[in-house]
C-alpha cells in the first residue's frame, strides 16, 4: 500500500473516530438539555427559611417544599388537590379542620413526615411570626389525633383550606432542619418533601435544584431532574439568553417585545390571567408626602392610560384600588383617580407645603423597563407643575432594604403584590396594617379604624364572606381617600419560555413554575 493511500485511509479513520464522538457529544448535550431547564430570574434567594421566607422565593419553595393542599387555578374541576393530606374535613361550627395525611413519605434529610412533624412545622412558623405567618393567626391550637391525622382549630370559623394552601408560611420542613434554625436555611439550606432538592447556592449567581430520588409522587423518564435558577439582573442579558437557547424560561420578559418575542423561531411569549398588581406605595410620614393633599395631588399626576397602554403595551389594565378587579373583594366602585394636572397643582397649593419643598424621592426596581419608564413618564409630569422627582433605581434587595427604615425610605417606592392565597385580606394586611416589623408597609401607614375594620372582616371570612366582603370595601376605600398609594396597573402575567417545554399550567394562586410538571 502506498503512503498516500494509507494517509488517505488513516485520515478517513480518524476522521469517522471525530465524527462518532462530535454526534456522541452532540447527543450527550442534547440529553443533558432534556434532563435540565434553566429559569432566569431577576434577583436571588434572599430567605431560605419556609417559615418566613416571602418573595422571590416562591420559585424554589413550591419546588422544595409541599404545603397540606395545592390550589387549583380558576376553573378546575375541584378548588384544590391534595398535597401532603390526602384528604380534609371541617367540623360544623367551621372552627375545627382535620388533616388525613400522606403517609410513607420523607423530608430530603431521610426524616419521617408525619402528623408530628406537620405540627412542628406549623408551631415554629407561628412562633417565628415572620413573613406572612400572620395567615394563621386566627388559629387557637394545632393537635395530632393519631400519626397521620392533623387538627387545626381556630377561635373564630376560617377557611383554613384556603390558608393551608398558601404559597408561603404553609410549608411543612423537616423538625431536624427546623432545630438547625433560620441560620442553618440561610446558608442555602433545605429539607422538605418535594420532588427537588437544593444541590448548590453560588450566592447572586444561581441555585441548582435536583431530583428528588425518593420523592412520593415518583418519576418518570420525562421529567426535568435539574433546575438551574440562574440569577440574572440585567433585562438585556435576560432576552440574549432567551434567545439564544442559554434559559427556557425569562422573568424581565419586556411589555413591548412580547409580541416579535413570541414570532421568534422555538420562543413563546404571552400573557395569562393573574391576581398580581402594580403600584406606587406613599410614604405617609415622611415630608413632604406625610400631608394628606401633597399625596392625593401625586395621584393626579400619574397618567394611568398611557403607562398601561404604552408602557405596559397592553399587557395590564389600569389599576381601580387596592385589590385586583379578578380577586373577589375588589370594590368595583372604585375608579382610579384621573390624570389631571390642574386639579393636583390646586391640591398642591392647597396643601400647604412650602413650593420649596415640592421635592420626591421615587425607589424602584432597576430591572423592570415598566417601573423605569412609568417613574420617568411621572418625573416629567410632575416637573411641569413644579414638582421635582428624584429618581432612585436599584436591585430589589437594595430597594426593599432602604424602603424597611423610614430614614432611608423613599417618598415613593415600586411594588408588585400577589397574594400567598386566595383572598383580598392578603394585600390589606401585607401592605396596610399597622406593622412593627415592617416587611412590606412601605407607605408607612398606620391607622387603628382601618386595623380594626380589617380584622373584623378577616375574622368573618369563614362565616360572612359578604359583611367580610362589605368591611374590605370600606377599607379599599379608606386607602383611596387617604392616598396612600398610587395602584396603577392590574398585571397579566407575562409568560417567556421555550416552545418546546410541554406541560406548564399557569395558576394565579402561585407566582411560580412547577417544573415536576414539565418536560421537553
């Protein structure tokens, strides 16, 4: 054989060796892709604790962690599914709630779930009495009646099903890990039932969620048996991952590139139904919008219209009051205050401040177009009537962190609301009521008659829902009348993921992906 001709045969060797391990590798990647997706999300995990942890965190909660009962999105056949009971009932005098559970099942760290360890849960949220546990605070007692049995009996008839499903302060943790403490779920930590467990945290970089191996619900060869929750603050890194095949799912999906988004070869974009909404909290003591006419002047300067329809790209509709026009308990009577600049320079001169002191700070979360050009649209309103807007952007931790201390706080600060559960009382108690801790007050509002005629209402929930209903109208209206926010936009729920992920439900109840669910 000549040399040429053995060159020629070595080479077409190697070459079909390259080629069989470029397709091997090609194929490795692809499934690797099958088994994984990656979410982009807009900050990181700031709570790890399930007892407190109430934002953000939903992400990997409703992943790590089960709560007694899942509710199911509007619509479904049955309210709710069952989680980690398998079945429940409630007494006839509505203040006794039994909890059958599910049994042979295992926290991630190998301890047994049983009705011990659900009432331990439950204690120490209580006890802790951080993030949004204020939604069993009707609740007298939690007992055992057995190993598997669960008693939940409350002082006045509450629809406990309801609480129980919440998307946080419901989540049942292992009474090991519970012991460890919040210091111990801070350092990225968890144990709970679901089907995935926290594999890594590279702090502001991502969280690396895995298969449960021992999870009850089982698996199968489709599921996803990683998650990577990739931290990602800059909107346009966001669309460049999106687009290029780096994340399955984006969370800074912007309102005005939805739709070429979802034109987009492999890419779908849309909006769903939701019960989220925007606003502008008001800091009631703080100067100068601690004087009533000052903050119901701001009101007017806010054009609703155009920050829904242009800003928000039809993607939202113009906010009427505190609650959502698709929660039960929004007032319809409400209507949001009209933009006009004349009414609020008479509010203005009316209120008595000095025009020297018609200055503004404005925080907001740097990572949202809409917040940044709905705050800009308002800075150039006000200027005309000669009111000056400090415009404050950062990330959320920066924000929430300066808005939690009045000496830092600005006088205008962004927020986006969703309920832990179905009910209207979420955003009158979580953003109104009086609040020691301040978690989310960030109007700074404190008002007795408003506390009482909410806590009425809440305690009537299980056994009058409409007097509950009738109390949340006047307290909607009482927020409106003292401008303690401006609550411009009822969002739809902006959808960005890949087209080729099969099975995700959209559920108002969680602001969340369940990605057990899903598959490519």
């Amino acid at each position: 054989m000549s040399h040429k001709h053995l060159l020629n045969k070595t080479m077409t060797t190697v070459f079909a060796l390259v080629l069989a391990s470029m397709l091997f590798f090609s194929a490795s990647i692809r499934a690797a892709s099958d088994s994984t997706v990656t979410y982009a999300m807009y900050g990181d995990i700031a709570d790890w604790d399930p007892a407190s942890a109430a934002s953000l965190e939903v992400l990997m909660l409703v992943n790590v962690y089960e709560p007694l009962l899942w509710y199911n999105a509007p619509g479904s056949a049955e309210q709710f599914s069952p989680a980690l009971a398998t079945s429940w009932s409630v007494s006839d005098d509505g203040l006794s709630w039994t909890f059958n559970l599910r049994k042979k099942v295992k926290f991630h760290d190998g301890e047994a779930f049983n009705a011990a360890a659900a009432k331990a849960s439950l204690d120490r949220t209580m006890k802790l009495g951080k993030g949004l546990a204020y939604i069993w605070g009707n609740v007298e007692s939690v007992t055992t009646a057995g190993e598997h049995t669960l008693v939940i009996t409350t002082k006045n008839p509450q629809p406990v099903d309801l609480i129980a499903s919440s998307q946080y302060a419901a989540y049942m943790y292992s009474p090991k890990a519970a012991k460890s403490g919040a210091d111990w779920f801070n350092a990225g930590n968890a144990a709970g039932t679901g089907p995935y467990t926290v594999r890594q945290w590279n702090k502001a970089q991502q969280v690396v969620l895995e298969q449960n191996a021992d999870y009850w619900g089982g698996w199968n060869d489709s599921n996803f048996k990683r998650v990577i929750l990739k931290v990602v603050t800059e909107n346009s890194t966001q669309l460049q991952m999106f687009k290029g095949g780096e994340a399955d799912f984006i969370s800074l999906a912007p309102a005005d590139l939805m739709d070429s988004l979802n034109k987009e070869e492999g890419l779908s974009a849309y909006t769903i139904p939701s019960w989220k909404n925007s606003q502008f909290l008001i800091n009631t003591q703080k100067a100068p919008t601690n004087n009533k006419k000052f903050r119901q002047a701001l009101t007017h300067i806010w054009d609703y219209e155009t920050v829904v329809k242009e800003i928000y790209a039809g993607t939202a509709e113009v906010g009427r009051g505190p609650i959502p026009a698709t929660m039960w308990g929004h007032d319809s009577s409400i209507q949001a205050p009209a933009f006009d600049l004349k009414k609020a320079s008479a509010l203005l001169k009316a209120s008595g401040v000095s025009k020297s002191n018609w200055k503004v700070t404005m925080g907001y979360i740097s990572t949202s177009e809409e917040y940044k050009n709905s705050a800009l649209l308002f800075q150039a309103n006000a200027s005309q009537i000669g009111v000056e807007v400090e415009l404050l952007p950062g990330d959320w931790g920066t924000v929430a962190g300066n808005a939690r201390a009045l000496e830092t706080a600005p006088n205008m600060q962004s927020m986006t609301w969703w309920p832990g559960y179905a009910t209207p009382n979420d955003w009158l108690v979580g953003l109104f009521r009086t609040d020691k801790t301040n978690l989310f007050n960030f109007s700074y509002y404190a008002n007795p008659k408003y506390d009482q005629l909410l806590a009425e209402g809440i305690a009537l929930e299980g056994s009058d829902r409409a007097q509950a209903i009738a109390n949340y109208g006047k307290v909607q209206r009482m927020l409106m009348d003292d401008a303690v926010a401006i609550f411009y936009a009822d969002i739809k729920q902006r959808v960005a993921r890949a087209s080729d992920i099969k099975g995700y439900k959209p559920n108002p109840a969680y602001a969340s992906v369940f990605f057990y669910q899903l598959s490519r």
